[in-house]
C-alpha cells in the first residue's frame, strides 16, 4: 500500500493534493507487459483527455500498445466524492492508478463429510474475480454508504501496516450491515472486497462461512483476506436460545467457536471480517461489540430506484431491446429545467414517476422487474421506451397487489 503510494507520486499527473482519483485498469486476460509500461501509457492517455465529467471509461484506444494490452481505462467512484456532477481536471487531480487482472478461475470449494456426506461449507474466491467484475458499481445506496464503507476498511488497513497499537486505539476489523432481506448486503461485501483488492493489494482471498483454513492464508502477510459470515443472526441468535432452554448445548459450543475465532484473527493486519444480518434484533450483543461499523442497509429511496432503473433501462437500449435509443435526464438534470415537462424530459419524467411508485421495494426486485416487464406486457424482440415504460409502470403495480394478496393470506 505505502510502495503503491510512493509510486504515484512521482506521478507528473499528482502535483495537486486536493482531490483523489481513482483510475482502474483492466489488464487483458493474455497480457503479459510490465505494469509499469501500461501505467506510463495510461499518463499520456489522461493526459490527451484531461476533462472528464463525472465517471468515465474507456474501452477503444488510439494507442496500438493499450489496444493490445487493456481492456478497460475506467475513472472511478467520482460520484462518492462529488455531490453533483462537474468538470474533473485531471491534471489537477491526485492520480491513484490500478492495474488489474481478473481471475477467471471461478471458486473453489470446501467440503465438510458429514455421516458419508460431502457439504459445502466454504466457497474461496481469488480476488478480484470475473464474477464479481461491476458488481460494485451496479449496487446503488444513498450517498454515504458506499464511501464510508471504503474509507473505514481503508483506514483499518492504514493502521495495521503502519503499527498502530492497538491497545491504545482500538479496531477489530470487523464490519456488519444489516437490514431487511433483498436489499444487497452479501452482494455489497462481495463488491468491497474486489474493490478494495483492486485498489489496497496485488492479491487477496475472500473466504465465505469458514474458520477451518482461514489460518493458512493469514500466515502469507502479503495475502488480503476477507471473511464473510452471511447471515450471522443464525449463529449468535443461539446463544439467547440457548439461555431459554430451546437450543442444544452442542449449537451454543459452535457459535461461541465462532466468536473466540472473530477474537483470534482479528489481531491479524491483512484481515477484514465482513458479516450480514437480515433481523438485527437476533443478532447477540456480544457479536455486535465486536463490530467497528453497523451500517444499516435499507430499501432504495425514489432517487435510488430511479437510478437503478436508468441502469436497466441504459442495457436494454445497449442491447437493442429498447429500441430507437432514447435520451433519458438524470434526477439532477431534472431539478436544473425545474422538472418542465418537454419533449426532451417528457419520457424522464415519467421514469421518475414510476420511481415514486416503487418506494418500498428492495433493489433484488427492482432488478427483476426490467424482465418481468417485457415478459409479462412487451413480448416483442424490440419496443419503444415510452411503450417499455408502460409496461415497467404495469408491473410495479402487480409487484404491490401481490404484496397485498400474500398479507391478506397471511
């Protein structure tokens, strides 16, 4: 981390202190150049477009060598740092460039016999991994969350590779966001993960619902290792169990297992233990102390879900299934012509109306509802935005009379 910091700044680019960058370079799976060449052409490609507006990315290169050796030059998570969209001058800019290569590997698994019967207990990813590639910048939260999740495990590791004592400042590294189901908690410590190991190390290993080999990967310093326990209310909900009678005395010796391990490695530096809760109220108090960040994860508000469905709405029309491509304003361009209502804003409008409408649905069915849209009310190889969003409107309305059908049952 610090080599990688010095390195930048004998960057022409980093004369300024005022604003951090980040700038992600995709490697192609076949490259084999130095890091250091591919870092000098990405200088003189900044250099050649030095105002961006907001994130930007490239993939097409009128340079021969990036053409051979990148698949993508991307300027990142402007939008965590900047409250609305403005000129970026990157020359102006502290310049934080990653070069990356994805492994394509997929996971590995662990299994556990249990009575002549294999189960998975663990999957292992080597970070950052293809399946996880745009996870992050798909999950939309309100402005803060996102950022101070980065900054918080940025900061951990900081402390940790500079020697901080820990008996005078204390940090556990462990991080909790919990919330009700289907608002993205796993997929967001999937995407911190990659993300950070994209940005804070040449490699590192994300390993779900597993103690047992944790060790081996801690012992190589130079490994990033992330823990994730998904849904962690079902293990420290045992011990109140316990406490009433109704949970064996074996399931109560497995969580506190648990808990003395989040003890042991914590201590590590190039640990990072990320854990999920749907039902905060079953979580035992002695796991949450032991948590430096609760961040709570809740249902997208409009801004959000408007914001996801002009995502979908960009990679319909990208595939051609929307299709005469459309001009779409975001919210922001909205509020600047005062919401006025005119051909250019006419179809943004009613995407923003729509969002209202879907308030209190959780982002794993907003992502759905683009699908059921076209399967339910479309039907057709191609449609036209405004048809499209008629149907997107009917189905947000069946999503609520559904919801009403199931609690009436209920």
């Amino acid at each position: 981390m610090d080599e990688a910091a010095d390195d930048l700044k004998q960057d022409p680019l980093n004369d300024c202190e005022s604003l951090q960058i980040h700038v992600e370079v995709h490697q192609k799976p076949n490259s084999t150049v130095k890091k250091e060449d591919i870092k000098g052409s990405i200088l003189r490609l900044l250099n050649r477009h030095n105002i961006v507006f907001g994130d930007y990315k490239w993939t097409e290169f009128d340079d021969t060598f990036l053409t051979n050796n990148v698949q993508s030059v991307a300027v990142v998570d402007t939008e965590l740092k900047l409250k609305e969209r403005q000129p970026i001058y990157l020359s102006d800019c502290n310049l934080f460039i990653h070069i990356f290569h994805l492994n394509e590997e997929g996971p590995s698994t662990e299994n556990l016999e249990e009575e002549n019967e294999n189960i998975i207990a663990a999957n292992h990813w080597v970070l950052p991994a293809a399946e996880f590639h745009g996870l992050w910048e798909s999950l939309v939260y309100e402005h803060e969350v996102k950022s101070d999740l980065l900054d918080y495990v940025t900061t951990t590791l900081l402390f940790s590779d500079r020697n901080v004592n820990s008996n005078l400042i204390s940090w556990n590294r462990v991080v909790l966001l919990h919330g009700p189901p289907g608002t993205g908690k796993t997929s967001l410590c999937k995407a911190l993960a990659q993300k950070l190991t994209i940005r804070l190390s040449h490699s590192g290993k994300l390993v779900t619902k597993m103690f047992q080999k944790i060790h081996e990967f801690i012992d190589d310093k130079d490994t990033l290792v992330f823990v994730l326990i998904d849904e962690v209310e079902s293990l420290t909900a045992a011990r109140n169990s316990f406490r009433a009678g109704t949970e064996p005395s074996d399931a109560i010796r497995v969580v506190n297992a648990v808990l003395t391990q989040i003890d042991q490695i914590k201590r590590f530096p190039n640990v990072v233990i990320l854990t999920t809760s749907n039902i905060t109220e079953k979580i035992d108090m002695a796991f949450v102390d032991r948590a430096d960040i609760k961040q709570y994860i809740g249902p997208p508000s409009t801004a959000a879900i408007f914001k996801i469905y002009l995502s979908c709405l960009e990679e319909l029309m990208k595939c051609q299934i929307i299709y005469p491509r459309q001009q779409l304003l975001t919210l922001r361009e909205l509020e600047v012509i005062g919401y006025v209502e005119n051909d250019v804003s006419k179809l943004s409008l009613v995407l923003k109306e729509i969002a209202r409408k879907s308030e209190g649905l959780s982002g794993r069915v907003l992502r759905k509802l683009p699908f059921l849209a076209h399967a339910l009310y479309v039907q057709t190889p191609n449609v036209a935005m405004a048809a499209f969003l008629q149907a997107l409107s009917l189905v947000v309305d069946k999503q609520f009379e559904e919801r009403a059908k199931l609690s009436d049952c209920v």
